[in-house]
C-alpha cells in the first residue's frame, strides 16, 4: 500500500444541485488537498452526503466543475473514477465472505490470484481482521462489518477515500477507537480523503481541516483550532461548540459593550452588526484582585448546574444579555461556587475575546 | 425451595400454557388438513393397491411400467413443465427487474396488471387463447390480412398452444417471488460495486442477480410443480395430442372407471413433487416461495 505517492487533490468548483425547489448544494466551490483529511460538517439536511455523492459520481450536478488532480471528472461514471468509498450502512455483499468482499474490487481489475490473496490479506491486517477472510458478513460485529467496508474501499489503492458517517452506527466507546484508528490509517497510506460526520467532537478530533456546511453552502473551511477560536459567522460559532453572544457596537478600529471599550487581540470583521462570542469554558469566576489583560463583566447568577466533571453557571448582565461559564470541579469547588441571586464579575481575557458579524457569511 | 427457585415452576407453566394457546391458533388449520388432505391421500394409497378382483395387487405399478404409452405421458408432463418454467424465466425475469426499478407508484401499478389475470377464472382465460389462436382466430386472421404469413398457423391442439397457454397463467408465480427477492436487495449494494470498479453489466452479473437467485429458484420450483399437476389448460389447448399425467387420470376414471389406475398415477406423481420439493429444500429454504427475500 503506497497510496502516499498517488493521493489526488480534489477541485470543486460552483457546483449546484437543485431537488425541486431545495437547494441541496448552492454552488459549491472547494480545494481538497493532496493527501489531506477534510471533513464535511454540518447539520441534517444540509447537503454533505450529496457533496460526496457528487464526487463519487452518483448524483449528477445541475452544473459545476470537479477535477482530481488535473482531470475533469464531472462526467465520468463513477465505476471509472477510482475513488474509494466506505458507505453509511457499510454495503457489504451478503453472498460473499470477507474475503470475497475485500477481493471483489481486485476481481474486476484481474489481479492475479496469489497477488490477490497477498493484498486481501494485507488489508485485513490493516484493519486488524486478519485471518477473518472465511468469515460471512452475518457473522461480523457493527465495528467489524466497518472495517471490513473500510479495507474493501482502500485494497485497490485508490488515491481519493470518501466516507459517509462510518462511525454513526457505532457505540460511544467503539466510535471513539474507531475515530484514532481511521486517523492512523490515513496517516499511514495518506490518500485524499473527504470524511462526512455531523457530530464535531469526531469532526475536531480527525481533521486536517473541516468545511461547515449549511444549507448546500460551505460557511467555512479552516483548521479544527481556527474553526473553534476564530469562526468566520454566527452559525460556525453557534454550531460548533458552545457560546453565548452579546451585541457590541463597532468603535474606532475595536468595539465597546454597553458603553465599555472592550480589549481584544483579533480584528474586528467587517458589517454593521457585531456580536461578541463568549465561549462557556474561556469565561472566569473572578475573586480578588482583578487582572489588567482581561474584559471585566458584572453579572448576576440566575442559574447553577452540577454536570459531573464540570459546572455550568448562567448570569445575566445589566444590560440584560446571559452568559454561560463553565468551569471544571476539583477539591471540593462546586460547594464553594456563587449561589444564585449572587453578585459575581466575570472575566473574559482579551484573547478569547473575539467579534464575529452577525448573520451567516 | 431456595430463593432462586422462587416462581420457577409457575414461570415454566405459563410459558407451556402459552405454546397450547399458540397450538390452539392453529388446530382449525390442522383439523382441515386432515381432513382434505390425509384421509384422501391415505385412501388414494389404499386404492391404487387394489386390483380389479378387489385383492391387494400391484398391477396398477406394474401397467405404468410395462406399457409404452404411460413412459410417453410422464415425458410429455415432464417436457411441458421444463419448457414452461424455462419461458416463464426467460419473459419473467427481465420483467421482473424491469418493475424492481420502477418507482414504488408505478411498480405497485405493474404489479397490479401482472395480478389482473388472476381475477378472472382459469377456464376463461384458457377459451380466450383459443379463440384467439385457433386456424379462423384473430391472431391468423390479422397476420394473414397484414401480410405476415399466408396459410394459417396451427397454433392451438399441439405444445405450442399448451405452452402459450401454461406460461401466461404460470406467469405471474415466477414474477411475484423474483421481484419480491429483487427488491429487498438494497440499491447500495450495487453503487458499492459500482464505486468499487464495476461496469454496471459487471454489478448485474456479480451483485444483483446472485442476490436475487433465491428468489428466481422460488418462483421456478412453484411455477414447475404447479405445472406437473396441470389439467385444464392442456386439456383444452393441447387438443389431445399433448396428454399430460393429470389427463390421465381424468381419463381412466370418466372414460374406464379404473379408479386403481387412476390413484397409482396421482401416487407416482405425489411422490415425484414431493421429491423434488425434498432436492430443492436442500438448496434453499422452502419458505423464500412464499415471500421472497433473503
Ligand atoms: N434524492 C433526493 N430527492 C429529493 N431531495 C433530496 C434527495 N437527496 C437529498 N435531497 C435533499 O437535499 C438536501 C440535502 O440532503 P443530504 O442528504 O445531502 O443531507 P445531509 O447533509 O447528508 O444530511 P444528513 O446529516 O441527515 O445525512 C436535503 O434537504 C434533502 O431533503
Ligand atoms: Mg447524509
């Protein structure tokens, strides 16, 4: 397996796919990387699987350009684009054995025999199957069906891996390895690969880079670090992690809340309405002596949550707005935690204080 | 009685209470089939041991053995049944991917047509085809009229009206479980195939069709036994020449009240579908005849 040499970087370009009056894609434009793992977020509907399913041929785009590598490929039937693809469900042949199905893509390209087995046997291993080949489909657990689909999608060596929410069938624990695993094994054969995920704690953890999409539109296309400290509107933030937003107003080259000058180590985005991203966790319960690098916030405590490893407070503002905090409980803190109708000051220090425009692009 | 017994014998009379309950479900059903079924078939037995001076005998066997023309009908039942269920594969299966493909609307449309004859009676059907095919039916007069051919055809009172006949009423049990089987085979399969490197001829052959031989084999072995026993339509489109096992039997009872040689026949030809039915169970399970699927 030396897909390294061959991985194919991926151009698409306006690309519209129209069902009725749905906007499925609404022309998406995109560069996937040579050997890159980017990852297609967004929430239900949005239009990720039928993005993919452009790029491997099986839904035809009202318009649009896709090329691998220098090749157009908008028009070619998708059992001539070599690209390798794990599906939702897996789509394991059921009248096949494991074997039979990992061999079955070596099958149709006349591998001789003994190669054949060579390489089945090799990608079993690589997932971690090895000596399952003589198993049936019936007889394999959801995490091992997965693999099974996954070694039969990269045994060919194709130099594009596309996948459809391979983990969602999976259970909490088993997702968690399977996400580290398939992250090895990208970096080990280092094909372009397009991931689909709905869920961004697994979008975060895998991806070279991550594309919010909404609505058939692509929000953003960033690292997992700048997607989450620097989201380009108010959908990226709000749909990736937590946060509270307050309403600022633009003043001279920075912006001020409620009458204050805020300070702040980011640029401030262009367009009318601002808004100030406050993520829970960045928030600080502050006692004492107040720090000079840090946005000070009077606040009152409405609300007060036990979640285990953390708490989560709710306090409002003056002005009226709420912010959650959350902090994490050690040594007995959660006893000793403002009550609520509590009087607290909140800091926020200038480097997560970031200002996003309101709105979606 | 230690605690983990606790219940345990009152548990295990509920669950046999439930199995008779379950029986009890199912006794009219069995009570009818004893009824119609095993007395008859017990007495058919009986019968087709006993001679003509009325003592146990195996005469009855021994005719079906010794004489030419008894072989001669097993071939020509056994020819017909062929014949059919291979026609009935050749119009039935591209048929039945065609309506796989459909829309759900427009298949449950198809399939409604392909059910249609069913609604009217056997015997029409078959008198339709007779009057369509015969020397002065519509078929000759219209292809003789547009030129196709100038003498009349004999279409009817010979295997080719037997077989036209036999494929179009035996149809739509080839139909039902093949699409049946065709369609619980998920598109995915074949896009996976597709996606993997295969032309779609290449995923038809591979994916497609050995998923959906369960169902093929189904509606061969019902549409082949259903033939083996078939009386009406031969007997009318046939014309006599094609004299299959089930006109015999009519024939020795209504022509030679030999009720013996009657019931050795219906025996042999019991026996037959049965075996059969035993080979072919061994194959696949029976129960895909009646639902399709995998
Ligand atoms: N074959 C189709 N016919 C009509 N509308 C479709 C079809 N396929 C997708 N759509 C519509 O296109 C939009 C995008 O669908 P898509 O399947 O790409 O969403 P998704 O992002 O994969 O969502 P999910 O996370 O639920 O899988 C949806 O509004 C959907 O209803
Ligand atoms: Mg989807």
């Amino acid at each position: 397996m030396t897909a390294k040499t061959g991985a194919l970087p991926i151009t698409v370009r306006d690309v519209t796919k129209t069902y009725g009056s749905v906007h499925a894609l609404d022309g998406v434009s995109l560069n996937v990387k040579s050997g890159e793992f980017l990852t297609l977020l967004g929430p239900s509907g949005s239009g990720k699987t039928t993005l993919l399913m452009v790029l491997a041929g099986f839904t035809r785009p009202d318009c649009g350009s896709l090329k691998f590598g220098e090749d157009e490929m908008i028009r070619t039937p998708p059992h001539l684009r070599g690209v390798g693809m794990v599906f939702q469900n897996y789509a394991l042949f059921p009248h096949m054995t494991v074997a039979g199905n990992v061999g079955y893509p070596l099958k149709l390209r006349n591998v001789p025999k003994a190669e054949a087995r060579d390489r089945i046997d090799r990608a079993l291993e690589l997932v971690q199957l090895g000596g399952y080949g003589d198993r049936g489909i019936d007889q394999l657990s959801g995490g091992q069906k997965q693999r099974v689909a996954l070694a039969r999608s990269i045994v060919f060596e194709p130099r594009i891996l596309l996948m459809d929410e391979p983990l969602s069938a999976l259970d909490k624990k088993l997702r968690d390895r399977m996400q580290i695993e398939l992250r090895h094994l990208h970096e080990q054969l280092g094909m372009t690969t397009v991931y689909v995920t709905h869920d961004q704690r697994e979008a975060l953890t895998m991806s070279d880079r991550i594309a919010v999409v909404n609505r058939g539109r692509i929000m953003q296309l960033a690292e997992p670090q700048q997607l989450y400290d620097r989201p380009a509107n108010k959908f990226v933030a709000d749909f990736i992690g937590d946060s509270s937003f307050l309403p600022v107003a633009r003043e001279g080259a920075g912006v001020s809340f409620a009458g204050a000058t805020l300070l702040m180590d980011g640029a401030v985005p262009e367009g009318n309405d601002l808004l100030l991203m406050v993520r829970p966790e960045r928030v600080r319960l502050l006692t004492g002596d107040l720090p000079g690098d840090t946005n000070i916030f009077d606040a009152k405590v409405t609300e007060l949550v036990y979640q285990g490893e953390s708490y989560l407070l709710y306090a409002r503002l003056p002005e009226g707005s709420e912010i959650a905090v959350r902090g994490a409980i050690r040594e007995g803190t959660f006893g000793k935690l403002p009550q609520v109708g509590d009087a607290v000051k909140l800091g926020l220090h200038k480097a997560d204080t970031v200002v996003i425009a309101d709105g979606e692009r | 009685m230690s605690v983990t017994d606790l219940h345990a014998a009152g548990l295990r009379r509920d669950e046999r209470l439930e199995r008779w309950k379950l029986f009890g479900l199912a006794s009219p059903a069995i009570l009818l089939v004893l009824v119609v079924l095993v007395i008859p078939v017990g007495w058919l037995f009986y019968v087709s041991f006993v001679g003509a001076d009325g003592n146990f005998s195996l005469e009855n066997y021994e005719r079906m053995v010794s004489r030419k023309s008894y072989l001669r009908i097993f071939v020509t039942t056994f020819q017909v049944s062929i014949l059919t269920t291979a026609l009935c594969i050749v119009i039935g299966y591209p048929l039945a991917y065609f309506i796989s493909q459909l829309p759900t609307r427009w298949a449950n449309l198809c399939l409604v047509t392909v059910l249609l004859p069913f609604w009217t009676s056997l015997l029409v059907r078959t008198y339709a085809w007779l009057v369509l095919l015969q020397k002065q039916g519509l078929v000759n007069q219209w292809a003789i009229s547009l030129g196709l051919w100038d003498e009349p055809l004999k279409f009817v009172h010979n295997m080719t009206g037997t077989l036209i006949g036999m494929v179009h009423i035996m149809l739509p049990f080839l139909i039902l479980p093949v699409y049946g089987a065709m369609r619980a085979i998920d598109k995915d399969y074949l896009k996976a195939a597709s996606n993997l490197g295969a032309s779609p001829r290449r995923a038809f052959w591979t994916v497609f069709f050995p998923l959906s031989t369960p169902g093929l084999f189904a509606g061969s072995l019902m549409v082949f036994v259903l033939c083996l026993g078939f009386f009406v339509t031969p007997a009318v489109l046939g014309g006599g020449r094609v004299i299959m096992v089930s006109m015999k039997i009519v024939s020795n009872i209504e022509l030679f009240v030999n009720w013996g040689a009657a019931s050795s026949l219906g025996v042999v030809l019991l026996v037959l579908t049965v075996i059969i039915l035993w080979i072919a169970s061994r194959f696949t399970r029976l129960e895909q005849m009646a639902g399709g699927g995998h």
